[in-house]
C-alpha cells in the first residue's frame, strides 16, 4: 500500500458524497406526504449530484501522488484504548465502486422515476434507495472496518427495507426476514472478524490492520480471513449463505438492478479486495475463498437453467457471476484485478438486464413467468435491443465487456497451475457453458418463438425515462470491458492498491487458445438451448414430470431445503428445549416456591377460628411447653 | 404452716382458673377465673416475699393489683358492649376476628 496524504481542495469535501443521499433520505422520510410531488426528483437529483461529485473527484484523485488520500472527519468511538475515529480512504478502489455505485444508482433512479410512476409509495421507494446509496458509499468510503461495518449495516437496513417495499404480499415480507436473518449469519462473521483485530492490534483502522498483518499469527490472520469471508458469503449471496438472494427478488426490479446485482451483493468482493493483505498472509483462507467461489458459481448457473421466473433465472446468474468475482479475488494478486473489473462489468450488464426484465414485466402486467412471454421482440424493440446487448455481454460475447472481464478470470485460473488450476479453470468454464444455455433459453422463451401471453396482455414498449437508462448501461455492456483492459487499464489504476501489474509469465494456455475454447463452450451452450426451447413448442405450464436433475436444479441443488434440515428444524427444537426447561424448569421452581408458600399460609390460617378459648389454650400450652423447658434446664 | 400449702394453694387457685378460661363461656366467669389466676400467682409472689424476708415480691403483686384493677375496667367495658350489640355474652359467638 502507498503513503495516504490528507484530503484537499474537493477531496476534502467526500463526505458530500455520503451526506447528498442521506439527505435526501432523511427529507424524504420526514417531509411525509408533502414532498410527494417532487420526492421522486430530489431522490434522483442527490444521487446524481453524488455522481458529479464523486466524478470530479476521482479526477482530482487521478493526479495526487500516490492516488490515496485520507478524510479525518471526527472521533467516533473513544474509550479506554479504543479510539475509532469517522474517516473516510478516498483510494482507487474506493473511487471506481463510488463511480459504479451513483453511476448505475443514478440511472436506476431515473428508471425508477418511470417504473414507479403509478405506485402511491414511490416517495418511499425513492427515500430508502437515497439511504441504501448513502449506506453503500459509506460502506466503501470508511477508513476502518468499523465505518464499513455501519455501511454494512446500512446497506443490509435498506435491502430489508425494498425486498419487502411491498409488505402486504406475504411473499415479499417472508423474503425480506429471509433475506435479513441469513444476512445476520454473515454479519455475525464480520463483527467477530473487527473484535479479533481491536483484540490483537488495537485498532480496526485499514492503515492499522492491513499494514500490521505481519505482527499476527498465523492462525489468528487465517481465522480473521475467514470472518471476513463469512460477513462477504452472507452479503453476497455465497454458499452456504446463498439461498436469500433469489428469494430478494420479490422487491420492485429497480432494487433487483441496484442493489441486489450491481452494487450491494458485490460488497463481499470489496470486503475481500480490501483486505488483500490479510488474505495474502493466509494461503489456506484464500483457498477457502476459491472454493467458495467455485461452489457458488456452479450452483448459480446450474439452478438458473431450471427457473421460469424471469427475474429468478437473473438472481441465479448474479449468484453465479459473484462466484467468478470470488474465484478472482481468491486467486490472489493475479485475480484482484480481473474480479474487480468483472465486478464493474457485471455492475453494467446484470443492472441493464434487470431494468430489461422489469420493462418486460412492465409491458407485460406484471407477469414474471417466462413460459407466458414469447415473441415480445418485435412489440418491444428498445428493450429486445438493450436486452440482447446485455444478454451477449453476460455470455461472453467476443469483444462485449463479458468476453473481457470472465476470460481474464478463466485464464487466470488455469494459470494457477496444477491439479487445482486445471480443475478451477474446468469449473468456470463449464460455467460459463451453463450461463450461455440458461441466458440463450431466457432470450429464447421471452423476446422469440409464438406468443404465450395471457389473455388482455397487451405488451407496449415503456416510455423514454425508462428505456434511456437501459439504453446507457446497453452501451455500458458494450464498451465496459474493452474500455477498462484496453483504453484505461484498470490494473494500473488498482496499482497503488495492489501493486503493479506483473508481467503475464508463462500462461498455462495461451490466452487465444483460452477465448477460443470459452467461445465454443459458450456456442455450445447456446446451441443446446437453442435445441431445447427454441426448436420445440414451449408448453405454458412448467412439465411436473421431469429428471432427477432438473428438479434439483428448479430447487435450487435443495438448498433451502438443506438449510431447513440442517440449521432451521435442529435450532427450533433447541428453542422448544430451552422454552420447556425455562417452563418447567425455572418458572416451575419460582413458581412451586411461591405456590407452596401460599398453599401453606391458607392452611395455617385455619387455625385462627376466631374462638378465644382455643387461643388461651394456645397460650397455655406454649406457656406450659416454656416453662418445662425451664425447668429442665435448671434440672438438668 | 410450711411454705408448700401455700404454694399447693396457689397452684390448685391457678389451676382451677385456667380450666375455667378454656372450659367456660360466659365472659364474666371467663374473666373472674382469669382474676383468679392473677391471685393465685399473688399468692405465690407474697409466699416467697415472706419466707425469704425481701419485699420485692410484695412489691409485684402491688403491681399485679394495679394491672388487674385497669384491665378489669377495659375487660367489663368490653364485655358490656359486646352484650349491648350481640345479646349475648358467650365468647364463643364473638368470633368474627378470624381467618
């Protein structure tokens, strides 16, 4: 890492960048209904502004020395030996996720403007996405684990928030518990992972932690990287922790496009890019991490080949393509760059689809299953245009931003050499196979083929404030990939964080023979789905009698299921445990006592009838039992 | 006269009033053998007082007099008004001081 200088000029003034949206948020949620009119716009306008800010910048930021610059804003937390103060890194890795998140979050909000013209509750709608921009910008922005950790919180406040923005469908409530309680699981990793480095270090600042790893031991490094993956799997959808994020798109598409396949999902990767020292002091962590990412990828594009929900079949891929980011950036040094710009890209074409997918469900009256569309390509032309740019993009599409970005990833796994490499490199080809076949059989059964609409659906093309974002992230897919390997390589932006690029050494396949191979799995795959759904009539309703495989893939490889034998009964019966012994156990004491106690003193009071005599005989004969106790003392 | 009659004396009076606390109903028999019970021990204090030649023991029962004397002025207050209201002056029907 490279010497961090003090913020000036506008560097200083990055904190606009989180306060902007905030604001927004904070008059939107409290304004009420008088801000109805022009919510929309100024929800939109702060993001935008954060845009120009964050772009003017990240400029500025291009021409400091050693490009990393530190805002001190105030002291957070001070007590004892712990001192957190609220700062803010401005670094290149912070500087492309600001520009990705207010880029894309700025066009989504003007998608939104479109999309939710006829919700009541589009003030709402735009005050949580305002929060959710701010919370990520902090997320990437702070200075310390513990700033990122409040972002974190805040970006999985407002995803709870929008999964279930329409709280009167019971689907859409359950997914967003769904969603925050696996969230949780992850998050608890997280913060395990700062208490181990107030513990060890003293500090949870970037500087701090990463430029001390060396003072750890090992097991302690290795532990700490695997907390940090655990908090990464939970927010980005990873195996174990992967089964919310399907489930997350029960929220209005914009959400879908920004948060859960653009910016939030991708915080995992981030976390990990940050903490390349600490995963390059742990070999066996980063291993974990491929793993992770290899797993997930798989399960991703195998279960996105079975769903018939539009937005499903999108969420799978998401899942899938995250599992190539975290492939990348376990890999190491090698792969930090090509996840990142894959990340970037992926920021582009999964976010274009999404808005391409909710134009569809928009034309379409809500309508998600695929089996019902057909044939909207020439009713919907933008969107078939945008769609179909975005679509080749993802596959991999020679000279589109996909073929860029996932070849790199691919190469550099192969590049890895040995058993491992050649395995890693198998599985993120194969999945890259799986993404053509699902991707192609998702164009095939909406955009071609005959018409399966419902009755009185009557598909339109959406009006301009919606199609011009899809219309820009399209050109996005496009040129993104060749714009950040070729015309502004982003591994010498990343330098001062990553170090220089090394020189490509000896490739275990050449990179040509690599893309070559990728195009004709990819054709491959495009090709089979092309021979199942496009050649044969498409029935309406899903087939029930279907192989063993397709109905693991429609259940998604059984995970919720898993989870549910695994985590959800046993936890259960360990509740019903503690709630019988606190029952019975600990009330039944407290209770027993009292019940004795009350039981006792009624049968006591029997004995005050009221009979002055049986009182005198009472006296009598304690006075009696005194004195003979007296008597036998002084005899005996 | 050995000092035993008098004390054989004393006991049996406190004997007999005891019993009759506990055996009879009407509250003015009740309340003369609880004065009986009162002399006998009297009795006892003044028996002892002579035969060991101090006055302290005649001293008490001085006491015991005027402690008897009160206690029979409130005791018949009592007892007269307890037979204005219930008709009665059996202590077996005021018994409404119970649990």
């Amino acid at each position: 890492m490279s010497e961090t200088l003090p913020a000036t000029g506008l560097l200083a003034a990055s904190w606009l960048l989180i306060a902007l949206p905030l604001a927004g948020a904070a008059v939107l949620l409290l304004g009420g209904r008088r801000t109805d009119r022009w919510g929309h716009l100024l929800g939109t306008g702060t993001v935008v502004a954060a845009f120009v800010l964050g772009l003017a910048c990240t400029v500025q930021l291009a021409g400091v020395d050693g490009r990393s610059v530190d805002v001190d804003l105030f002291t957070f937390i001070q007590t004892g030996s712990l001192d957190v103060g609220a700062g803010l890194l401005f670094d290149p890795l912070s500087a492309v996720f600001v520009l990705l998140i207010t880029g894309v979050g700025a066009l989504i909000h003007v998608y939104s403007i479109g999309y939710m013209a006829h919700d009541p509750a589009r003030r709402r709608f735009f005050a949580y996405l305002d929060l959710f921009v701010a919370a990520m910008l902090l997320l990437v922005l702070g200075n310390s684990y513990v700033a990122l950790y409040v972002g974190w919180e805040g970006v999985g406040l407002a995803s709870y928030l929008l999964i279930a923005f329409w709280y009167t469908r019971p689907a859409a409530a359950t997914a967003a518990k769904k969603a925050f309680v696996m969230n949780r699981v992850g998050d608890v990793g997280l913060a395990l992972a700062v208490f181990v480095m107030f513990a060890q270090l003293g500090t949870t600042s970037y500087a701090g932690v990463l430029g001390n790893v060396g003072l750890l031991a090992g097991g302690t490094v290795t532990a700490l990287g695997l907390l940090l993956l655990l908090g990464a799997c939970g927010k980005s959808g990873q195996f174990p922790l992967q089964a919310w994020l399907p489930d997350a798109m029960e929220g209005p598409t914009p959400v879908s496009a920004l948060i859960h396949a653009a910016t939030m999902v991708t915080a995992g990767v981030y976390l990990i890019a940050r903490s390349a020292p600490i995963f390059d002091a742990s070999p066996s962590a980063r291993t974990v991490v491929l793993v992770v990412g290899a797993i997930t990828l798989m399960i991703g594009a195998i279960a996105g080949c079975a769903q018939d929900d539009i937005k499903k079949v999108l969420a799978y891929s998401t899942v899938s393509q995250i599992g190539y980011m975290f492939l990348a950036v376990g890999l190491g040094p090698v792969g930090y760059v090509a996840g990142l710009a894959h990340l970037l890209t992926h920021g582009f074409f999964k976010a274009g689809l999404f808005l391409g997918a909710g134009s569809v469900m928009h034309g379409m009256g809500d309508q998600t299953d695929m089996r019902r569309y057909g044939g909207l390509a020439g009713k919907m032309k933008t969107t078939f245009v945008t769609f179909g740019l975005g679509y080749l993009a993802l596959i991999g599409f020679p000279l589109l931003s996909g073929y860029w970005t996932k070849d790199a990833i691919i190469e550099a796994a192969f590049d890895r050499g040995g058993v491992s490499g050649w395995l890693l490199g198998g599985v993120a080809v194969l999945g890259a196979g799986l993404t053509a076949f699902y991707m192609t059989r998702l164009m095939l059964l909406t955009f071609f083929g005959r018409p399966r609409w419902d009755d009185g659906v009557h598909p339109h093309e959406s009006p301009g404030v919606m199609t011009v974002p899809m219309v820009v992230l399209a050109v996005g897919s496009v040129a993104a990939g060749f714009l950040l390997v070729e015309v502004f390589p982003l591994a010498d932006w990343l330098a001062p964080v990553f170090g220089e690029p090394a020189e490509a050494a000896a490739h275990a396949i050449p990179p040509l023979l690599v893309s070559v191979l990728v195009s004709l799995v990819v054709l491959l795959g495009a090709v089979v789905a092309w021979l199942f759904v496009g050649r044969r009539e498409v029935p309406v309703t899903a087939p029930a009698r279907v192989s063993p495989v397709v109905r693991a893939a429609r259940h998604a490889i059984y995970a919720d299921a898993v989870n549910e034998s695994l985590l959800m009964r046993p936890g259960m019966w360990l509740t019903r445990a503690l709630v019988f012994v606190d029952n019975r156990g600990v009330d039944g004491v407290v209770n027993g006592t009292a019940a004795a106690l009350g039981g006792s003193s009624s049968r006591l009071g029997r004995a005050q009838t009221g009979f002055v005599r049986s009182y005198a005989l009472g006296m009598l004969g304690g006075a009696v039992l005194v004195a003979g106790a007296l008597v036998a003392v002084t005899a005996g | 006269m050995t000092i035993a009659n008098y004390l054989v004396l004393a006991a049996v009076l406190f004997t007999i009033g005891a019993v009759g606390v506990l055996v009879r109903r009407n509250a003015i028999v009740v309340f003369m053998c609880v004065e009986l019970m009162l002399n006998s021990v009297n009795l006892t204090l003044v028996t002892f007082a002579r035969s060991t030649g101090t006055l302290d023991g005649q001293l008490i029962a001085f006491f015991v007099m005027v402690v008897a004397a009160a206690e029979v002025v409130v005791g018949l207050a009592i007892i007269m008004s307890i037979y204005r209201t219930r008709r009665s002056a059996s202590v077996d029907d005021a018994n409404l001081l119970k649990y």
